[in-house]
C-alpha cells in the first residue's frame, strides 16, 4: 500500500471510529488494523479489518428495510424511523448504493481503496 493510501485509510478509520453510528465490532477491527500498521500483522489484520467493513456497511435497501421494521421503529422511535426510511427512499432514487450514515460513508469510503489496501 502506498503512503498515500495508508494516510487516507487511516484518516477515514479515524473518522469511523468516531461515528455514532459505528458498531462496536468495527471500531474493534479498526483499532486492531491501526495497531497492526508496520507491524508483521499489517496484512492479516487488512484482510480482517476489510472482512468486516464488507459485513458492516449497510445498503440502502437494507436501510429502508431496517426503518421500516419493527425492530428500527423500535430503536429509533416510529417518527424517526419513518424518516430514516424516506431518507433512504431519496438516497435510492439518486442512485446511492450505501446509507449515508457517518460510519457508512466511511466505510464506503476505505472500501474505494480495498485494492490498494491489499497490496
């Protein structure tokens, strides 16, 4: 991986990390990657740390589907929930493939360098 890559995934890692909305499995394989950086354990800890990025990042379909469950109304509190699903439904139409979310869009944004990553 370049430096130029290395520095942007770890200033997009860093923006995860510190996303509310980031789960408690990535900011633990986000921190073992940064942790693993020069180390003998970079490589193991890319693939990893990409595993879960690809498991975590939520589509807009399964946005809307989350919303409108009950389990979103549920954790979000119906109006809210009924907000997120119209969001997602306009992120569909303009084309988005990935909720927009802060973790999200970082995640979507590491996951632009994946090929980079493994090099």
């Amino acid at each position: 991986m370049t430096k130029e890559v290395l520095a942007y995934v770890q200033e997009k890692t860093k923006e995860l990390m510190a996303a509310s909305s980031c789960c408690q499995e990535a900011k633990d394989a986000a921190q073992a990657w940064l942790d693993a950086v020069g180390t003998d354990k970079e490589a193991e800890e890319t693939r990893n740390y990409i595993a879960e990025l690809e498991e975590d990042i939520i589509t807009v379909d399964g946005l809307i589907a989350f919303a409108g469950s009950e389990a979103g109304k549920s954790k979000f509190g119906e109006e809210v929930a009924a907000g997120i699903a119209k969001h997602g439904e306009e992120l569909k139409a303009a084309g988005a493939k990935y909720c927009d979310c802060p973790a999200c869009a970082a995640v979507e944004a590491i996951l632009e360098k994946k090929e980079e990553m493994l090099k």
